[in-house]
C-alpha cells in the first residue's frame, strides 16, 4: 500500500497517467456502488421504476443492466 | 496465419473456469485468468513476475471488495481527494460487510467482458512474438487501464518491465 502510494506522490497530481488512472478507477468503483445500492434497493421491495427515477434513468435500462444480476 | 495459445495458455484458460467454478463466482473474471496462470508451477511465469499466488489471491480479493479498485487506483483516487477506504467502510456500513464486492453466483459463469479483453490481448502478444504462452498472457492481464493490470502494478509488476524483460 505505501509502495503504491509513493508511486502516484512521486507522478505528481499534473501527471495525466495519475489522473486518466483515477478516472479509469472512479468508473469501477461507481459500477460497483451502483449494483450495491440498487441490490439493497429491491431487497427492501423498491419497483425497477422507483430504482430508475432515483437513478435519472429509464426503467428499461436499470432492469436491463441489473435485472439479470439482481432479479 | 492464425495464432495459437500454446500449452501453456491452454491450462491457464481451463484452470481459470475451473477456479471460478469452484469458488461459486457470477463470472470467470481476470483474477481467475491470472490465479490459474501463477498457480501453475510449470508454467514459467514466475520468471516475468515472482509473486506466489497467495500473495496474488489476496490482492485480487483485497481490490474485488472495494469495488474493483486496486491499490494504485486507490492511490490515484486520493489525488483526487476521494477515499475509496472510507467509502467502502460506509457502504459495507449500510449494506453489509462485502457490498460493493458481491455477485450473484452461478452455476456455470461465462468470461466476463474485461476476461475476454484479456484473452484477446493476450492473442495479440502471441502474433507479435513476445516468446512463450506465459509471458503473452501475463502481458495481456498486465494492460494498462484494466483491473488486472492494476492489481498486478500494486505488486510491482508493470507491463513495460515484462515487455521489455529479454
């Protein structure tokens, strides 16, 4: 962990390998907070649409990329 | 010409299946290419990178449970200013311990789509002769921008270094 930490401190934050690296990371973490919220979501009985108007999106595409994980 | 995996990528492609199988995983995922690859004594790969696959599985399974990120994620994200840390302990505060790391199992998990990528990558460093099936694929896992290759940078090893390794 320190190793790695060294690494993106010596890179400075104007690097761009550091920043796209960040953004890269960022998109996996919020796939993953996605699935977890929506998981806790329909476990406590919320509808595919309620999920989709919290989530700004329509319910085909929540149902779509979640409802085969999920269900 | 076509371009074949050779013995080695062979097992490491069938070991992958196997383990995610075992282990009741929604998919075969990069972390079980790369298990299956270094858990392989014969396969020579420990002559690129000599980290032993316990040291491996607990860093893939330190990363799948913060959501996919690795340590050098985590690192580049706290340039950001974000605390992947603290965001995980929050979720898994709400939502229970292993939140953001939880799939559904299956019975039979397909290659996900990173899984695939690797593959496919791994295919292009056998037509560009970069030496044996274990180097090609420790190449393709090692892709800058995959969660693999994170993983992997965490530990030390990078994709230029092997690339470059005579």
């Amino acid at each position: 962990m320190t190793e790695a930490t060294d690494l993106a401190a010596a890179a400075g934050a104007g690097d761009p390998a550091v920043g796209l690296r960040a953004v890269a990371a960022l998109r996996r973490l919020m796939e993953s907070l996605e699935s977890a919220q929506v998981r806790n979501a329909r476990a406590r009985g919320w509808a595919w649409q309620q999920i989709a108007d919290s989530l700004g999106v329509s319910r085909q595409a929540v149902h779509k990329k979640h409802g085969k994980e999920i269900g | 010409m076509f371009d074949r995996p050779d013995a080695v990528m062979k097992r490491a492609i069938h070991g992958s299946v196997i383990a995610a199988r075992l282990e009741g995983a929604a998919e075969v995922g990069e972390e079980h290419l790369a298990l299956a690859l270094f858990a392989d004594p014969a396969s020579g790969v420990r002559r690129f990178a000599d980290l032993d696959a316990e040291t491996l599985r607990d860093a893939f399974a330190r990363a799948r449970r913060r959501g996919g990120i690795s340590d050098v994620d985590a690192a580049a994200l706290r340039d950001l200013g974000i605390d992947v840390d603290e965001i995980v302990s929050a979720t898994e505060a709400g939502l229970g311990a292993g939140a953001l790391g939880h799939r559904r199992p299956k019975r039979n998990p397909g290659f996900s789509q990173a899984a695939k990528r690797v593959l496919m990558r791994s295919m292009r460093e056998v037509g560009k002769d970069r030496g044996d099936g274990a180097r090609c694929m420790l190449l393709g896992l090692l892709h800058p921008g995959g969660f693999a290759a994170g993983v992997f940078e965490s530990l030390g090893v990078r994709y230029d270094e092997v690339a470059g390794h005579a």
